[in-house]
C-alpha cells in the first residue's frame, strides 16, 4: 500500500493525503447517487401521480434532477480517472480497459432491448439502432438519434468515450499547471461551460427551429450546449483539476456534509428556473458544488472518517451503478407498460402508450418496487457480464494486475 504523506495546505493546515491509488470508496458509492437521481429524472416521464398537483411537483423536482445527474456523472469521471491514474500507464491500456469496461455490458443490453423490441412487433428505427450501437449517437444532431435510440440513456456514453480518448493528452496538460494555480483553472473550467459554450451557440448557431413556445433555445443550440460531446469537456476537466487540489495538498478542511448542502441549496435556488435553461447550457452552473462535494467525500476517506458515502451497503450499489444505468430505462417503462395490459418495452422512448397513474401511496410503491428491480437486474448484468469480461479482457493476457485503485467509472 502506499505511504502517506502530509503536505502543507492553503491557510497553514494541513492534511494527510495520498498519491494517487489510494483507495475512496466514497467515489464508487457516489456513481449509485447520479444514478439514482437519473432514475427519478426519467420516472417522470410518464405520469404516475393521478393527484395532477402532486404530480406537477414531481415533475419540477424530477426534471431539474435530470441536469445535474449527468453532470454529476461528468465530473466525477475526471476526477476518479485523474486520482487512479498511473506513471507508468499507457494510453493503450488505458482505452483498453475503458472499453472493456463500457461495450460488452452495453451490447448485451442493447440486445436484449432489441429482441423484446421485435417480439412486441415494436418497429425499430434502423439508422438510429445502428448509430446508438457504436455510441455514437450524441453526435448526430437530430433529436431522433437520442429518443429513438435501442438505449436511449447510453447517449452520454458517447460523451464518455471521446473523455476517454483524450484523457492521456488532458492528463499531461492538467499536470502541467502550477499547484498555486489549481483553484484559478477550477474556476476557469467552470466558468467557461457556464458562459462561454452557451454564448458561442448563441452567436453562431441558427435560432430555428426552436424547442417550443416557451423555450429561449433552438434545437440546434440545446444540441450543442447540452448533447454535443465538445461541450460537455469543461465538466471532465473540472473534475480532473479538483483531483490534482486534492493530490498537492491544497484542498481546505471541508466536511462532505457542508457540500452536500451546498450542492442542495444550489438546486433548490434554481428549481424555478425552467429546465431547458441547464439543457440549453447552464447545467454549468453545477460543476463546482458537484466536483465540491466529490472532493470532500474523497479527503473524507483519505482521513479515514467513516461517512454515508463509504459504507458497505453504498459502495455494493456503486459498483452495480453502470449496469444499473444501462437497464434503468428499459426495465422502467416495461413495468409501466405491464400496468397498462402491454408486453414487452414500451415507454415514452420505445413504445406509444400512456401510462395509467396510480394513487400517491401506491406511486410511491411502484417507483420504490421498479428501483429495486432495476437493481436486481443491474446485478444480473454485472456479474454476468461487466466483471466476468473486465476480469479476462480487461489486461492482456499474462500482464500482472495492478495496485487497488480507488474506485471505477
């Protein structure tokens, strides 16, 4: 294992902190919390509350969510990969284990959507299955190419993937700045999303056709702030600066707890804000209480202090959380679609019905019952498939397995 150090922070603390590798398992817990939030992002979709106030304010608080889980997402990558990142690494085995770790759970899935799709007699919109197959699908931009997906959620795995391909070059640029200089490029990297990616599609892109009557985004801007995989960077990289704070000792004495409330305050302040605003770009307005709140829970479990996010329960559902996410909306909306005397994959993606709502309590029941099937299958996944394949294709053959890391993404 490796030694601890005890480096000197801003303000004459210090704090004990070690190099990359160590191992915070808060951050593999905190996968399971994007994932969640997702989940209540995406049950919103249909009604499910046949009280239409309650309903109306489960809306607000679900579509709101939707933002900041992806960024959460986002963020949290940077870090992890920057904190797990090793000297001696090649980018190669870098992007092999990337892609072991990411294909082979998203074709089986995938599949099986596919198969249900065609034994409901469901059509299947060939050019968009063909292009989601690869993941690429965030690149095209037409809105039919992310609804109309097999998985519609994997469209952030096309923003993943081109995170990845330029990791090892970002990763040489990040080390290259000044410890002193750390917070500044945090702050830069977050103001830029915020101001600069929206003011840029605002300048140059067409305002038409636009989203709705009340949306101040065309669809072309909403892509490229929101879906584009260019745009989305600024979120990686603040994750992977606050990860190099935290490695040189300069991150303050902060309880996960205060971020936590933080992050929550920020969300509350802006839920009378319409959600096509953070689609159309502001969702930056996240990136540092998020990569805050990641920071702290990780010096949490450098210092050894036992919270929520570290616990046994939470780090089991933060290894499950990429397969949870794969099948979270497949599994959904066919337990909907199952209420409403239909077989198969429906929902609003990949069917045409209109869910039947249910009583308050009842609502609650099913969202609670549909969580923990998506959790059950999600393990299925999981040990069927995700460790089975990291385990042989992960290294080649023969190479000796590395150190313990400190979480996956």
């Amino acid at each position: 294992m490796t030694t601890k150090e005890v480096v000197p922070e801003v303000g004459g603390a210090t704090t004990s902190y070690a190099p990359s590798g160590a191992r915070l398992p808060s951050l593999t817990a905190l996968r399971i919390v994007a994932a969640t939030l997702v989940f209540i992002h995406h049950s919103a979709f249909q009604p499910l509350f046949s009280d239409e106030g309650v309903q109306k304010v489960y809306n607000k608080l679900a579509y709101n969510i939707g933002p900041i889980s992806i960024t959460f997402f986002f963020v949290l990558s940077g870090f992890v990969l920057t904190w797990t990142a090793k000297p001696l690494d090649t980018a190669k085995q870098f992007w092999r284990r990337r892609f072991v770790k990411i294909f082979p759970s998203h074709l089986v899935v995938y599949a099986i959507v596919l198969v249900l799709m065609l034994l409901a007699g469901r059509a299947v919109p060939w050019p968009e299955a063909l292009v989601s197959l690869g993941l690429l699908q965030a690149w095209v931009p037409s809105n039919d190419y992310l609804l109309f997906a097999i998985n519609p959620p994997t469209w952030s795995l096309s923003i993943e993937l081109l995170f990845y391909l330029c990791f090892p070059l970002l990763l040489i640029l990040v080390n290259r700045i000044r410890p002193s200089r750390l917070w500044l490029y945090a702050g830069l990297a977050a103001v830029a999303g915020l101001l600069l990616v929206p003011a840029v599609s605002w300048l140059f892109l067409p305002d038409s056709p636009s989203m709705s009557a009340v949306s101040p985004f065309s669809w072309p801007q909403l892509w490229f702030n929101y879906f584009f995989p260019v745009t989305r960077m600024f979120e990686f990289l603040g994750g992977m600066i606050l990860a190099k704070i935290l490695l040189t000792g300069r991150w303050p004495n902060v309880r996960p707890l205060f971020t936590v409330v933080l992050l929550v305050v920020t969300w509350a302040a802006t839920l009378p804000l319409p959600l096509n605003l953070f689609e159309g770009g502001y969702h930056a307005l996240f990136i540092m209480p998020i990569a805050l709140v990641i920071t702290a829970a990780a010096a949490a479990d450098i210092a050894g202090r036992r919270t929520l996010f570290n616990s046994r329960g939470m780090v089991w559902l933060g290894e499950i959380s990429y397969t949870f996410y794969l099948v979270h909306v497949a599994v959904l909306f066919s337990l909907q679609a199952a209420f409403n005397h239909q077989w198969g994959v429906g929902g609003m993606f990949l069917g045409d019905f209109t869910s039947r709502p249910f009583g308050t309590v009842a609502a609650i029941a099913f969202l609670v019952g549909a969580y923990l099937a998506c959790v059950l299958v999600g393990w299925v996944v999981y040990a069927l498939v995700e460790r089975p394949a990291m385990r042989r294709w992960a290294r080649p053959r023969g190479a000796r397995p590395a150190g313990t890391t400190s979480a996956s993404t």
